[in-house]
C-alpha cells in the first residue's frame, strides 16, 4: 500500500511549486472553472489521473482513499483542475465498470495521460432534474448511431476533447428503458458549442448542439438501452467526493486565521468540526468504491450536507472576515466575492438538494435502524434494552442497572487487570449509545467514566465531578457544584480538582445532596462537600481530558437518541396517512425526513471521529459534541414536526428520545461551548496545522 503521507507531501510539492512561480492563484471553485491543461499534464506525468485503475489501462491500481488524499490536497490549494476533474472522477470509472475493452483501451490511459478530457452531456433544456426525460437521440444507422439534440450547461465542453452523451436510442420505451450512454469526439462534424456565462461573467459551461453527429458502435458505453441504470450508478462518483465539501475551502481557511473573538470561534469550531466529519463521511464513500459497491445513498446525503456547508462557509466569510465581496481585488474580497457568486450552482449541479433529498428519504427507514459498530456488541445491546426504556426512577437506581453492573458493563473498555470487563473504548461507546437509542436513562456512562479517570473498574455506581467550583486543602474537599448526574443514587463520588483525582463514598461525612432533575427527568443533583476528608488522590489527570472523557460518552447518547427520533418519524411517515396517502410521499414530508438522515449520519460519524485510541483527543470530542449538539436540536425539532400533535403527549414514546436530546446538548457546557473551544485552538494554527487537523483521520488508512 502506499504511503499516503509521503503521497499528500508529492503533491503539497508541486502545487507549491506552481504556486510559487505564480502558475496559478487559490480560487473558490477551482475545480470546475479552473483549466489549465498543462497543470493537468503535471498531474498526469506524477500518476494522479486514474490512479485506481488498473496499471495496463493506465493507472496504478490505488485505492480510492489515496486518489482521496490526493483530490483533497489538489482542492484545499484551489489548483485548476478542471480539465481533468470530470475524466478522472467519473467517466473513467464508468468506462471501468462498463465499457468493451475496446473502450477501456481506447480512452483510459489516454484520460490517465491528460490526453484525453471529458465533459458530460447529460442536462437538456427540458430535462434538468427529470434527467431521464433526455430528448437527444440516437438512431441506429450502419457502423453506428447519429446523434441529434442539444445539451446544455455543460462545464468546459469548451475545452474537453471528448464529451459523455446520454440519448435516447429508443422512443417507444419506458422513459428509463430507452437510453444509451456513449463517448463522442468534440471534434466530430456537427458538434458546435455555444459559450454561456454565468452569474459572474465567467465562461465555463455551455450549450452543445449535436447536428446529426456520426458515433461508432463501438463508441457506445456499456449496453444499448441500459444507459439509465449505468448513469445512475455513476451519481455515487460524482456526488460524494471532496469537490462536494470544499469548493469555498480557500475562504474557509482564511476565516481561520482571521478569527479573533469569541462569538468567531464557536462559529468556526462549529465549521470546521462539520468538515471534518464530512471529510469522514466522504472516507466512507472511497472505502464503499474501493470494495466495488456504489453507495449513491451515502453519496447523496454527503452531496446535500457538503453543498450547503460550502455556501454557509460565504456567510462565515462575511461576519469574520469584515471585506466587501470584490471580484476585482485580491485576497479575501476576491475570494468571497467568488464564493458568493459561484454558490447558487453548489446545490444545483450534479443534482439538487431537493432532488437528493428524495433520493435519501426512502431510506430514513433503514438509517435510523442502522447500527454502526461491532454487531455482536449492537445485537446484545439490544437484546438486553429492548423495552425498557421509559422515564427515570424518582429515587433509586434504574431497575436495569443490577443487569447491566451483573453484565459488567460499566467496565467495558477497561482492561479485566483492573478490574474491567476488557473490551475496548469503541465497544463502551457502542453500549452507552445503545442505552440512547433504547431511552434506558442509567448511571452507565457515569460510572464507565469514573472507572477510567481512576484507572480501574470498581463495583457499584458511580458519578464525575470536575469543577473550579472545588477546593481541596489538608482539611478536606469544599465546595458546591450542581448539575450532576445520579448524585443522589451512586455508591462513590470520583472527584477532579486541581488536576487530582479523589475517590469519595458518597455516604461521606460532610456531602449533602439536592436533588435536580434535567428536562428528561433524570438526576442533575447540586452536591455539596463541607470540608469532606479524602485520601490522598489515585490518579492525576488534565480537567480538559477528565471532561471530554464524559462528554464523549454524553455524545454516544445523543446519538442514540436521534437514531431513536428518527427511526420513530421514518415509522411514523410511512404509516400515518393524511390526504389518502401516507405522509412520506408528501416531498415537504420526505425533505424533513432527508435532513434528519442527514444530521444522524453527521453525527454518527462526528461520534466516530472522537474515538481514537484509547483516549479520545480533546479537540475530537469537541469536535464531536459541536456537530452532534446541532444534530439533536435538528433531529428533535424536525421528528415533532413529523409526527404533528400526538408527538407532543407523554402517551408516545418520541418524547424519550427528544427531551433527552434537548436535555443533552446543554450539558458539558453545552455544543456551543465545546465549538468555542475547538475554534479558539483552531485559530492560533496556521493553515497548514489547520489543514493537518483537518485530515488526520483516515489519512493514512485508518478506520473511517
Ligand atoms: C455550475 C453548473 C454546472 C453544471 N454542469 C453540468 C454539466 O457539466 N453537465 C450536465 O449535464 N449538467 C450540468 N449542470 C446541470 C445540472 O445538472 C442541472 O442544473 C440540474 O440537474 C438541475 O436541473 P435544472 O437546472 O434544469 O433545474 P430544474 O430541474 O428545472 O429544477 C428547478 C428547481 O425545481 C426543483 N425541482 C425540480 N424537480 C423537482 C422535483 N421532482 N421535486 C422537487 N423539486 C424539484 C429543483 O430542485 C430546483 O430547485 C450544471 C449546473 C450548474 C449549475
């Protein structure tokens, strides 16, 4: 396998070079309207075009997380992709999948060799969203097919020396049926393109007209007649890539380092924190193509979260940056004026939001009941859950939690030497993710954090308390702290003050109890030592990571209650019937639902993000808590919408899941705060630390 590091570093090395002898300038959207063929060529000559195909046909038979590093570095530079952008991301790979051999030894390693540039002609006039509508036809004739009809707003059919065409070969089918995908040289009689400028007056698409243009037979891609299926397995290609998440990144990285107050922080700590789980979510993307599936669900969900975020990273530009958009400057006011004219496309090209939004939709069902890690764990978890969610004791432990301390779980992820039930950090937030999902309200989390602030997995429940708000001197521990969980119901404080960790019984002369409870009607007690004597302490440890420990575990439960909330509204959409049709097929319905898909995947992959190792970065867990926060207020707010008046009675179970989720997001400082405290760090890096940051996950190889 190669090594991705010292590939990210070739191609840090020649954009620098190109950049340095001012071969090109950083540009929002460079992908698409930034040719230049011969940097194209430079990309080529180093083995970059069609790296994952095969080496006779002209690549190198990487994977397709190292053309990822590779798309990434090339996109975060602004570099002027585009004439190879469309060949290397997606037409290739169809000719891959689908085309005779004949076609791959034709085309390939000439695309690999920057020779050959494509652009796609599919949109028409009347078909835009309705792609299969296509009136271009091509009628049989002998030796080939002719070619008659128009495209339009094809990108860089200007420059592209050969242009993907989807006609139609047979009008009496069914709309899908009748459509073949072929390869036609630009240069071919009766080709004439049309320039068409847009918003900013820059020309890079177009208007194709095909007049009775002659295509070989053997020029046809794949099947005759079986273009539709073809073209849309080809959607996973072209929407879940790193193109879809960072065409406005060079304004991005400028807000960065422009940042200088805190209300700027949370903002960007709140970006970059969605980013880099997108940046997750498209990983998983290049692992499915890798293991030759087509993930176009995964895909579209990426492409709706990736394009909006790249249009509100403008509005970012404009409250940090303080520039007016100038297409005529320099620098920022370039750079914004670019993003800011270049965004409406964003969520229209390659299919809109409203489009992949009902792609997404038919499967909130299944996203909602997905399980994310290891399954045995999944399957157990919710063997032993399942039905006994509902509301917290008033006093006392949860009935279930003399099962779960018999199961030992609260020592999962603890080595069975200290006491633990082994197991890793992964296999514990599976667990406690699974008591969100199922509304299981448990000191588990609590007490699993304990354990590993101590060191070793004791019996009994347990809760953390970190504080400022506490004192310890020769006398004893003072001082009040409120907000924590369980208090009322554990067997042990453990303490963290002034980096120290304490073990207190909780029947210690000296603590008072008040009980508190949070909107789900769980234990947020107010605890108070009065010069309470502790032994000396059993562990050092940062506050910083003590806390981000716990909210990690707070973050698996948030993801659990959203799944939940989802699962409930996916249900409920298909089942409850208004107007004589169930609600999913009302599009205002499906969109809602799509978001929702949305926001838990986010998360999902925010949550995975922050488990790294044994001991989850700091900067991870805030990263995590920052996207799953808005997830929850998302999910919580979008599944009362769906589910209309008898969501909001105590008769039905959604609001388990929601006021969970309204309760969570605000503890641990809240997501807010944990954006705050990503983007503060965020803002002292400088772009290549930031970038760093950005993509240390997966990079290399690892989990996704
Ligand atoms: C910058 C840019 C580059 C492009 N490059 C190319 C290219 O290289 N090759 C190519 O073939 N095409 C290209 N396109 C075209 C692009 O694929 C289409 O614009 C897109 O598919 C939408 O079609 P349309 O513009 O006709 O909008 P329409 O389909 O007319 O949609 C207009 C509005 O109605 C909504 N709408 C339409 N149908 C539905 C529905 N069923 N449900 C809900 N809402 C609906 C849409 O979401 C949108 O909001 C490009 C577009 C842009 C903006």
């Amino acid at each position: 396998m190669t090594d991705l590091t010292a590939l990210r570093a070739e191609v840090r090395a020649l954009l620098d070079e190109w950049r340095t002898a001012g071969r090109f300038t950083p540009q929002c959207d460079a992908w698409l309207r930034g040719n230049d063929p011969q940097f194209s060529k430079a990309v080529a000559a180093r083995g970059w075009i069609g790296m994952t195909w095969p080496r006779p046909l002209g690549g190198s038979e990487e994977s397709n997380r190292a053309r990822l590093v590779v798309t990434e570095e090339l996109l975060r530079a602004g570099a002027p992709v585009a004439a190879h952008w469309m060949g290397d991301r997606q037409i290739g790979p169809a000719i891959l999948r689908y085309g005779s051999a004949e076609l791959q030894q034709t085309y390939l390693p000439r695309i690999a060799a920057g020779d050959v540039t494509f652009c796609l002609g599919m949109s028409e006039t009347e078909s835009g969203s309705d792609l299969a509508s296509v009136r271009t036809t091509a009628t049989a004739v002998d030796g080939g097919f002719r070619i008659t009809g128009r495209k339009i707003w094809t990108s860089q059919a200007h420059t592209a020396s050969h242009i993907y065409v989807l006609a139609r070969t047979d009008r009496a089918a069914d709309k899908h049926a009748g459509l073949t995908e072929f390869v036609v040289d630009m240069s071919s009689v009766g080709v004439e393109v049309r320039p068409i400028f847009d918003l900013r007056g820059q020309h890079h698409f177009n208007e194709v007209t095909f007049d009775d243009v002659f295509v070989r037979a053997d020029q046809v891609l794949g099947a005759v007649g079986q273009g539709w299926a073809q073209v849309t397995e080809q959607l996973a290609f072209e929407r879940g890539g790193m193109e879809r998440l960072l065409s406005t990144y060079p304004l991005l990285a400028e807000c960065v380092r422009a940042a200088a107050s805190h209300e700027h922080y949370a903002d960007i700590g709140s970006a970059v924190a969605q980013l880099a789980t997108m940046r997750r979510l498209a990983l998983q993307v290049a692992t499915a193509l890798d293991a030759g599936s087509a993930p176009v669900q995964l895909a579209a969900t990426l492409k709706d979260l990736g394009t909006t975020f790249e249009g509100e990273v403008n509005e970012l530009g404009r409250r940090v940056l303080a520039v007016e958009p100038d297409p005529g400057a320099d620098g920022v006011a370039e750079l914004l004026a670019g993003g800011i004219l270049a965004a409406p496309g964003f969520t229209i090209r390659g299919g809109t939001t409203e489009v992949l939004r009902t792609i997404i939709a038919r499967t909130a069902g299944e996203v909602g009941r997905a399980r994310a890690g290891s399954a045995e764990i999944e399957e157990m978890a919710d063997d032993v859950l399942a039905g006994r969610g509902g509301e917290p004791p008033a006093t006392g432990r949860p009935a279930i939690w003399p099962t779960l301390a018999e199961l030992g779980w609260p020592g999962v992820g603890m080595a069975e030497s200290r006491g633990g039930s082994g197991g890793s950090l992964a296999d514990l937030v599976t667990l406690v993710r699974a008591t969100g999902r199922h509304a299981v309200s448990t000191p588990l989390a609590e007490t699993a954090w304990a354990h590993r602030l101590v060191g070793r997995a004791g019996t009994g429940a347990a809760t953390v308390v970190v504080s400022d708000r506490l004192s310890a001197t020769d006398g004893g521990l003072s001082g009040e702290v409120s907000r924590v969980p369980w208090a009322r119901s554990v067997d042990r404080f453990v303490v963290v003050v002034d980096g120290s960790v304490h073990e207190v019984p909780a029947d210690a002369a000296g603590i008072t109890v008040t009980p508190g409870e949070n909107l789900a009607g769980e234990p947020r007690d107010t605890v108070r030592f009065d010069v309470v004597a502790v032994g000396p302490p059993v562990a050092a440890v940062d506050a910083d990571q003590a806390l981000a420990e716990g909210a990690l575990l707070r973050v698996a439960q948030l993801v659990g209650a959203a799944e939940a909330a989802l699962a409930y509204s996916a249900a409920h959409a298909g089942t409850r019937e208004q107007f004589g049709r169930p609600l999913i097929k009302f599009q205002a319905v499906g969109s809602l639902l799509a978001q929702m898909v949305g926001q838990v995947t986010l998360a999902r992959a925010a949550l995975a993000g922050a488990i790294t190792g044994d001991s989850p970065p700091v900067d991870h867990v805030a990263a995590a808590f920052a996207v799953a926060g808005p997830a929850a207020t998302f999910a919580a707010r979008a599944a009362h919408q769906l589910h209309g008046a008898m969501g909001i009675t105590r008769e039905h179970p959604l609001h388990l899941s929601t006021r969970r989720l309204w309760s969570w997001r605000d503890e641990f400082g809240g997501d807010r705060a944990w954006a705050r405290r990503l983007g503060r760090r965020l803002a002292g890096l400088g772009e290549d630390d930031l970038w760093d940051w950005l993509t240390a996950t997966g990079a290399n190889g690892d989990e996704a």
